[in-house]
C-alpha cells in the first residue's frame, strides 16, 4: 500500500494553478474600464511635473467631465461581458 504522504505533488500544483488563474481572471474582470470620452481642459500641468502629478491631474480632470455630464462613469470590466 503507497502512503498517501509520498503522492505525487501533480494534483496538489494543478490545484494551484486553476485557482492562481481564477484569482487572476476574477481581478482582470473588475478592473474599471472607462467610456470613450475626450477631456481637453483641467489637466494643464508644467513640463517638469512628475508622472503621479500628471495622473493626478488626469484624473481630476476626467472625475470633473462626469460632475459635468461630458462622460459616463467608470464600470467594471465584466459589465460590459453580461450586457
């Protein structure tokens, strides 16, 4: 009779592997994903800002197109997937 204890680790690293890919497509699935909008104002930032800034600023920005009614609301990826 083999001990369960030396069974060979396939089943236990296959395992692994569907729910690492689960995890993953679940994550992939509720990122935000944004509506076709085009911001031209409110992200005016110097030559020298750094990148987080930048981003900041884009952000702002596009957080003030949809206070406005310019654009739609960020949705979850799988939203768009059921319809």
């Amino acid at each position: 009779m083999i001990n369960q204890v030396f069974r060979p680790p396939q089943r236990q690293l296959i395992a692994a592997a569907i729910l690492t890919a689960v995890v993953a497509f679940g994550w992939y699935a509720v990122q935000p994903v944004y509506p076709a909008c085009t911001v031209f104002s409110g992200s005016y930032v110097p030559a020298g800002t750094s990148s987080a800034d930048r981003d900041a600023a884009a952000r702002q920005a596009y957080e003030n197109a949809v206070a406005d009614g310019a654009c739609g609301p960020s949705d979850a990826r799988f939203r768009d997937w059921i319809g």
